[in-house]
C-alpha cells in the first residue's frame, strides 16, 4: 500500500504540461543556439543564373538540409522550389514554361552518361543566362529523380569538375569529391555568374553547422569510397565493386552513388 501511494505521488508530480519546446529561428529554421544567419550575406548577392531546386519528398525529414543556405544567399525570385517525385506540366505549369524559355538556357548538374565538364558552359557576358537545375536528396534518391522525369533527362547535363573532398563532414558522400547541394550550386555558380567568392560565400554557414555538431558529439563521416578502399565499410558490396577490388581497380563513380 505505500509503494502504490508512492507511486501515485509521482504520477501527480508529473507536469500536466509538455515540456518547452526550443526557439526556432524563424530565418534559418534552425533552434535558436544553432542559427547560421551570422554566416549568411548580409543581403542576397545579385546573380542572372535562376536556380530550379527538384527536392525529393524525403530530404525535407532531414534536419540539416542545406538547401535553405542557397534560399537565403540569392533574391527570392531567382530561387525556386520543388518538392516532388515526378513533375508534369498540370502539375508545375510554371517551372515547365521557364525551363522551355527560349531566353534562357537549362542545365542540369548531374553525372550523367551525357554529361558535359562544367567548363564548357560559357561564362562571358554575351552568353544566355542558365536555368540551373538541381536534384537534391540522397544520391539513390536524386538518381530516383532522374530516372523518373523525362523532361529532366532531356536537359543538358553538366557534372562538376572537383578535385576537393566536401565541406559536409556530418554526412557520408559516395565518392571523395561528391560534393553536398550547396557546395554544388556554389561551384556552379562561381562559373557561370564569373564570381569565385559565391563558393565561400555558400560554404561559411555550412561549416557553422558542422562545427557545431562536431562540437556537441557528432564524428566526422569519411566517403563510401574510402571506407571500401581501406576495408572499413561493413554493409555487403555489389559485385562490380567487388570485382573492382579483387582486380585492384579504380572504382566506378557510378556503383557508389547509391
């Protein structure tokens, strides 16, 4: 009986009422002690180039997209945004209409079989101003993007010519110099718009958030591509990439992102 009635004295202590949420920057839409806008530009950078951002229904879970530095470095109307599995004309009438503007020409950064090196894209100013589209998610998820969207495969692809590992060390990339959608747009852009320090302007906050969650118990992640290369990686391997090892090959970019 005095077990039961210190029991149900500590039901009554429980407070009735949830427990206080914390401050969410309304900007950032990060918690309050890890907002980034001290990293931001202080006033969005005038660019030509419209950024088209495919954001596959899953990525918005993740709490550390990057996506949202891009948003607020740029003038609103030359970002736009996509969230979708599949798009058709019905459904996006507009994005249909500005990727078909005669105007303008649209790009798609993606390693695709037909893509084109970054460089042959003409930066000088006589040129088009580019529609860049972008598929953000997971690598199987941007690859699910692809695959499914016709009229994105149409477009002309372009992959990025990178030598340096990702700024992103939270998050494990495929590849040592597959990049995070921010870095990606930012060494697009550095191209197209002839302005080098949009790199640094993007990556800034990047690092304010992996320095945080380096700071507070996260661990910096290595690639796929090094975990399989030094035998650290312990999910099963498909057969090329086990092939590719057992020869002593280079491994195909293509396997890895996945």
């Amino acid at each position: 009986m005095e077990q039961l009635e210190e029991t149900l004295g500590d039901f009554a202590a429980i407070c009735p009422d949830p427990p206080t949420k914390r401050g969410v920057c309304p900007r950032c839409e990060r918690p309050n002690p890890v907002c980034y806008c001290g990293e931001i530009v202080a006033e969005p950078f005038s660019i030509r180039s419209h950024v088209f951002m495919l954001q596959h229904p899953n990525e918005v879970k993740r709490c550390l997209r990057t996506t949202k530095i891009i948003e607020l470095s740029i003038p609103t109307e030359n970002y736009h945004l996509y969230r979708c599995k599949r798009i058709s004309e019905r459904k996006f009438p507009t994005l249909f209409s500005m990727l078909e503007d005669n105007s303008r020409e649209s790009v798609l950064v993606f390693p695709s079989n037909k893509a084109e090196p970054l460089h042959s894209l003409p930066n000088d100013l006589d040129s088009k101003p580019y529609n860049i589209v972008m598929l953000d998610g997971t690598w199987s998820q941007a690859k699910v993007l692809y695959n499914s969207n016709p009229v994105i495969r149409s477009l002309r692809c372009i992959q990025l010519e990178n030598s340096e590992r990702s700024r992103y060390v939270i998050r494990t990339q495929p590849t040592e110099t597959c990049l995070s959608t921010v870095e990606a747009v930012g060494l697009v852009l550095s191209h197209v718009e002839r302005k080098p320090e949009i790199m640094d302007w993007f990556t800034r906050p990047l690092k304010a958030i992996c320095d945080f969650q380096l700071d507070n118990g996260a661990v910096e992640h290595q690639s796929k591509e090094y975990l399989i290369t030094n035998g650290l990686y312990q999910k099963p391997l498909n057969k090329k990439i086990q092939k590719s090892l057992d020869l002593k090959l280079k491994l195909d970019i293509k396997d890895l992102l996945c």
